[in-house]
C-alpha cells in the first residue's frame, strides 16, 4: 500500500504541477501518495479564515482525516484545534507568531514518532516577503545514509538519541526517542529535526562522533533538489503533507502589518487515504 511508504520515489514536483483541484480529491491524494505532499487550489479568487476553515474541513472529509488533533504540548492551554500561524505580538510562543526562520523540524514535539501523520497548512494570506515553506525527504536521506554509513545511521535509529524540549516559557517538558523507525518494506517514519529544540544524548565521545557524523550527512544533503521543495503558498492554497515522513522548516518573513499574514494549521493523527 503506497500511502505507507516513507521513502517517496520522488520529491521534486516542477513547475505548477503539483497544485491541484480542491474538487478532485483523486488528484491530491494521487500527489500525496508520489511525492508525500499535494498542494490544492482553492476554486474562489479570494478566501477569508471562514472559507479557509470551511475548505479545510472538505479536504479532512475527502482525505479520510478525523478531527483535527491537539498536540500535548498545548493541551490544557486553551488552544483552539485548528491553529492561527501568524504573528501576535503578546504570544509567548517562540516559532508560530515571529516572523523568524523555523529550522527543520517534524510537528508533535512530545509525540511518540510517527504519532502526527499528516499536517495542513491553509494560507488565507501569504506574508508581504518571504514565509516559503521547505519539506525535506528525511526518509529517503536516511535511507541514502544507511547504505554509506551503517553505523551513523544506526544511532539515529537508538530509543534515547534524540530528546525534544520546549522552548515555550514555564514549559519544562522533553520527549526521546528515536529519529527514525523502521515501518516495514525499508521505510521510515521520522522526527528528524536540526534546530532550537533538539538536545542529543549520545553515549560517550566515541559516539559523538559516530552521530556527528549522521547529522553533518543530513546537512549536506538537505539543500539538494532531489530531496527537497520549496513552496511560496499562495492565498487559497493549502499545503498536506505527512508529517511522519517528510520534515520540514520555513523560510523567515515581513509583513504589511495592516494584512499580516496568516496560516491555518491542523494536525491529525490519520494517514490521508481514499474514501470514496
Ligand atoms: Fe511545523
């Protein structure tokens, strides 16, 4: 079944290809199943955060999604199950309400890997400059990497490699585990991430060294076309990938701050499948 595969034979989708109908579910899902991401059009000019919410709520039915999940580390902090990505001033979240790059990452911070399988990102309004959002092929990476350099890739593989902390203010919670699992079939789920939350516990300096080794190969291999996409979403476009395969990051951003803009993100636990 290919919706299980995390090693996608292909990332790369030229041109406006991979922009698709939002009433041809068929076409997304046949993306999402090459390339573990689709990104579909919405069939209005203009889209308000209601539209948005209305069309994300179609794309959840014709993908097979249930509600939208809320991540442990929002739990008990009244967060709302689809989440405003956008900036504001009084929040004392470090990543969703800046401007600032967000390095690589995979979604569900506390989450066991693979928990968090697919993401929506709605754009109601695309920021003044800048706000790409990149996705990385991190499993066909580890896949490249264990077959140059078996060991590096099997402390990524380790239950305690890789803890994730909390950067929120007041919010002192970390999860390990591994950064990639197998699946099945020599594909991975992944929480790969290289940025401010990761903290690694390798066992001695030997192992150190083994590890730097794993993550200076992802760093090298992170820019290259093959395994990577940018995409500048555009006002009704809505980007779902899966998040348990494929990582990914955002370019930073200015603003017109009278039209700020404005993301509408939904986690969810299911992988996107045919309903019909
Ligand atoms: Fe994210």
């Amino acid at each position: 079944m290919q919706l299980m595969k995390s090693s996608y034979t292909e990332l790369t989708a030229p041109g406006r290809g991979y922009v698709t109908d939002l009433l041809k579910p068929d076409e997304t899902l046949d993306m999402l199943e090459t390339y573990g991401f689709a990104v579909t059009r919405s069939p209005s000019a203009t889209v308000s955060a209601e539209d948005a919410h209305r069309e994300m709520a179609a794309i959840r039915a014709d993908l097979g999604l249930g509600d939208p999940y809320v991540p442990l580390l929002y739990r008990d902090r009244d967060a709302p199950i689809v989440t405003e990505v956008t900036r504001k001033a009084d929040s004392d979240h470090p990543v969703f309400h800046t401007g600032a790059a967000q390095g690589w990452h995979t979604d569900g911070l506390l989450e066991a890997i693979g928990t968090i399988k697919t993401t929506l990102l709605y754009c109601v309004r695309p920021a003044r400059g800048g706000g790409r959002t990149f996705l990385l092929n991190a499993g066909r990476v580890f896949d490249e990497l264990r077959a140059e350099d078996s060991e590096a890739a099997g402390i990524l593989l380790r239950d305690t490699i890789l803890g994730r902390r909390s950067t929120i203010p007041g919010v002192d919670r970390e999860a390990v585990g591994p950064v990639f699992a197998e699946l099945g079939d020599g594909h991975y789920a992944t929480r790969y991430g290289q940025g401010q939350v990761e903290h690694w516990y390798p066992k001695d300096a030997a192992e150190q060294k083994v590890l730097d080794r794993a993550l200076a190969y992802f760093t090298a291999r992170r820019d290259d076309p093959d395994v990577r996409i940018d995409l500048l979403l555009r006002a009704g476009q809505c980007l779902i990938f899966r998040n348990d395969v494929l990582a990914h990051g955002r370019e930073h951003f200015t603003d017109d701050s009278r039209h700020p803009r404005l993301l509408l993100r939904s986690l969810h636990t299911d992988a996107p499948k045919r309903t019909a």
